[in-house]
C-alpha cells in the first residue's frame, strides 16, 4: 500500500532556505563548515557558524537556482544554507533520505523547475510523494529498500546508456578505399582559401538590426541551427555564398555542412569554396566526410581550434580513373562513398536517438 503526503506536511517535514551570502565574505575562509548554494553537491564556501541548529535528522537539499537537483546530508554532519539552497529537514526515522531523493528525481521532469521557474520554498512545500506503508498503516522501511535497489540499479544503467551515448557521439566513422585507387589532394589545393568569412563586427546585435530572410549560420554542430538569425540581402560589407561547404573553426570545431541557397557566415565559420578547376570533379559532400575524419585523428576541439593554416595541408583521399593517359578525379567512385557515409551515419544517428529515448524512460516502482 502507498500513502501520499505533501512536503508541507510539519508532521514529516520541515523545509526551510538559509540566507543571504555574498562570495566575497566567505573568500579564503579557513573556517570548516560547508555552505551550500545553488550547487548542492559542491560547497559555496565554509563558514564559522550554521544557520541550521538541529543535525539529528536526515537532510535533502534542493537547488534553488541552477540545475534542480538533490542532495542527501545524512544526520550528524554539520553544514550550512545560503537563500539559493532549499532544506527539507526529515523528521520521521522511517522515511528514508534515499527514497525521498528518488520520489523527488521522478517528478523533476514533470515539475520542469529551472532558473526561469525557481522551485521556490511555496512550491516545494505543495510536492506529493508516494511512501510505502504496512498493514498498520507505519511508513514501510523494507519496501523503500527495495524500491531504492532498483532505482539504484536503473541509475547504474542510464548512466551506462549516457556513455554509450557521449562515445557514439565522438566516433568518427571512416569508409576505407584501398591506396592505389586514390590521388591525394591538399584541402588548400581543393579549395580556394583566399575567401573569406565575416569579421568580428558581423555580430548578432548587427544581424538584429538588419533583419531579412538571409540565414545566419554560426558554429553549431546542428547544420539546420540559424543561431545568428536571418538578415537583409545585399548589405554592403556582409559577405554572401551559396550552395558551399563550410567548415567551423570554433564553436563545434571540426564540423563541415555543404549548405545550399542563399546565405551569411558569422566569424566563426569559413567558407570552403571549390576552385573552379575541379567542378564537376570533386563531391564536396563527400570531402566533408573525410575532412571531419582527419579534424578527430588530428585533435581539433574548442582549446585547438581549426583555422585555415591547421587545415589547409590536410590530405583527402579521392577516387581516380584515367582519362586520356591522365589522372582525374572520379566524381562517381566519390558519390558511391557518399552514399556509404551518410548511410553509415543515419544508422548511428538512429543509435543515438535509440539510446537517448531509453536514457529518458521514466520507469515508476
């Protein structure tokens, strides 16, 4: 049997906040009792002397700004509040810390606390929670035992998925063509690096100020993402393309798009323009794919960025056929790679969201 009670309930709970304090009085402070925040894994800092008198209860603190998330401090252990850190101090010994952590990490999601909506001491206090009870009509200890095992255990394992998830991201996959099918081509001798981008003054502010229906790309790792929105046409100074490949030097280091119709870069992205030689000779969708392969082998991320200089002496391998004693790219050998790559990477996205749908599986026992 279960029993609902509300956080507000005095007979089982008390919830207060502590008070205010600024980092600056706490700054180089030797004093040893811990102050929690908004973070409530992490001390803000440590003080002389608690807001708090009574430590022989069990505590579960809440987040109050930031992320909304819980922390036990078992009964005993001396520690102190700020006003960004919820306490619910509690008072009956057969309502177990760690199950109340786990009714409360159930309806985070359904709650939807943040920054913008603060689970402020009203709001918390108007939380239900389901506890186990016996025949008698006492809070079951031994059915909270074994509810909190396998939450424990559905802990372990999205935490698993959640690896699983960060790895399939990172993976780079690669389509291989054996050495003697290939000509090695540099990324500067493909593509006309003398092109630029816009310049540190081409900002979001300017783009909000010019609006239009030209989209904006920055660095993002979602190709779709106009994160500098949309501005007007033909402006003189902002720098227009169309129908390229463009490669991020910061932001998401290391990802190329070949983005089609009309449109702007910020200072974040350059544009990989093929020189006009190999036009219908070279598939950029399929450098792009390569590209991104030698930007991980290579190391690039937000501390390394990948400007033109690291990129430039960067050997793709393309397909060749000979043609008139000579050889040339073979655009349709590179389509055929094309083709495997985006099937091999619609299978891993596929994964991922796979992954991602049961890491979010919201299991009640």
């Amino acid at each position: 049997m279960m029993k609902e009670i509300s956080l507000g309930n005095e007979e089982f709970f008390e919830l207060f906040i502590g008070k205010r304090v600024l980092k600056s009085e706490i700054f180089g402070s030797k004093e040893n009792i811990p102050l929690y925040s908004a973070n409530v894994f992490t001390p803000f800092g440590f003080v002389k002397k608690s807001n708090i008198k009574d430590f022989s209860c069990d505590y579960l603190l809440w987040g109050i700004d930031g992320k909304f998330e819980f922390n036990i401090i078992k009964k005993g252990n001396v520690f102190a509040t700020t006003d960004h850190c919820g306490t619910i101090k509690i008072m009956n010994k057969n309502i177990l810390p760690k199950y109340l952590l786990y009714q409360l990490e159930l309806q985070s999601h359904i709650l939807g606390y943040d920054r913008t909506l603060r689970p402020s001491l009203s709001l918390m206090k108007n939380v239900k929670v389901c506890l186990p009870i016996t025949e008698k009509g006492y809070f079951d200890t031994r059915a909270q035992k074994e509810i909190i095992k396998k939450f424990s255990l559905l802990k372990e394992i999205k935490s698993e998925i959640k690896s699983e998830i960060e790895g399939l991201s990172e993976i780079s996959l690669s389509i291989e063509v054996p050495e003697k099918y290939n000509m090695l081509l540099s990324i500067e001798e493909i593509f006309d690096l003398n092109k630029k981008t816009n310049s540190s003054k081409f900002t979001k502010s300017y783009v909000n100020e010019h609006p239009g229906k030209i989209p904006v790309y920055s660095a993002s790792k979602n190709p779709d993402d106009v994160s500098y929105g949309f501005i007007k046409d033909n402006l003189k100074g902002v720098k227009y393309f169309e129908n390229i490949l463009t490669w991020n030097i910061d932001g998401s280091v290391g990802k190329a798009f070949f983005r089609t119709g009309r449109f702007s870069l910020s200072e974040k992205v350059i544009p990989l323009i093929l020189k006009q030689k190999w036009e219908g000779l070279i598939e950029e969708k399929y450098v792009k794919y390569v590209l991104e392969k030698k930007a991980v082998e290579k190391g690039f991320t937000y501390a390394n960025k990948a400007g033109k200089n690291k990129i430039k002496n960067i050997k793709i391998e393309i397909p060749y056929k000979i043609k008139d004693g000579k050889k040339i790219p073979d655009i349709e050998k590179q389509k055929e790679l094309l083709k495997k790559y985006e099937d091999s990477y619609e299978i891993k996205n596929n994964l991922a969201e796979y992954l991602q749908e049961l890491k979010e599986t919201k299991v009640n026992f």
